[in-house]
C-alpha cells in the first residue's frame, strides 16, 4: 500500500503550523498503532507505479511500467506470437483513474467468469469447449459487445 504522505511529513506538516510538542507526539503514537494494524501489501513483483508531474507540460500524471511483460505482438497462423519485454506507460489523471477502475473490473469480471466456467465442467459435466463457448456468450451480454465486430 503506498500513502499519500509518510507519517515523517505528516508530523513536518504539523511541526510548520505550529503544533505543540505534546500534539505531535500523540499524533505519532496514534498513526503508529493505525499503521500497525493496516495490512500491508506490498508492490507487486516487476510492477512499479508512481505519480509524476510533466517535465515538458507541468501536468500531473501517473507512470507504470511492468517487467517482463507477455506482448501480443501479432496474429499468426495457429496462435499468437507472444513477445516478452519491459512496458512503460505514462498516463494523464483521468486516463489512469479509468485503466485501473477498468483492471479492477476485469479482474472482478474474471472471478465470476471461472466460477461459473468451473460450474459449467464440473458441476453440469459441459466439455471445456461448450464451456468456454457459453462463458463468451455471457462475457459478451454482460460487457454489451455480442454481436459487435472491432476492426483493426
């Protein structure tokens, strides 16, 4: 989990508006017992995310990069070519604020979709292929893409 601001410059914010001695020491004491008790999560591996501010446009943004990546680079005959590299992006506000609400959905999206997947195998007893048929039907009612064609 990473904070807003370390409790070192929260109590440099209180020590500037001239909080008593007393004040931040009690706030100290308190922060630390809040932060014992929150579960820690740590980074993810190879995944890295920060806030930046535009050297060029002075705008705020957030920046991710990811090791070693799987990219789908192109549609081959029988499969996809799949390509391994380091992937960074640096995104505006709002368009992070959506990729990750858009992340946080899909990976909500993708629990319900194994459940009812293993429902379908092992509590019906569908082969995989109907399965994952009736899965894509369901993905695509749920998402309002059924029946609808991207171009490339």
């Amino acid at each position: 989990m990473k904070h807003l601001i370390t409790d070192d410059e929260a109590i440099a914010i209180l020590e500037t508006v001239g909080a008593s001695a007393e004040v931040v020491k009690k706030f100290s004491m308190h922060l630390g017992g809040v932060l014992a008790r929150r579960p820690h999560l740590g980074p993810e591996k190879g995944v890295t995310c920060y806030s930046v501010a535009g050297h060029k446009t002075g705008l705020p943004g957030v920046n991710l990069a990811i090791e070693n990546a799987t990219v789908l680079k192109d549609a081959v005959v029988g499969g996809i070519l799949v390509e391994t590299a380091n992937v960074q992006l640096q995104l505006d506000i709002k368009s992070a604020q959506r990729v990750a609400m858009n992340i946080f959905g899909c990976a909500e999206a993708a629990i319900s979709d194994m459940t009812v997947f293993e429902m379908l195998t092992d509590g019906i007893g569908l082969d995989f292929n109907k399965a994952g048929r009736l899965l894509i039907e369901l993905r695509e009612r749920r998402q309002g893409t059924r029946g609808v064609v991207f171009e490339q």
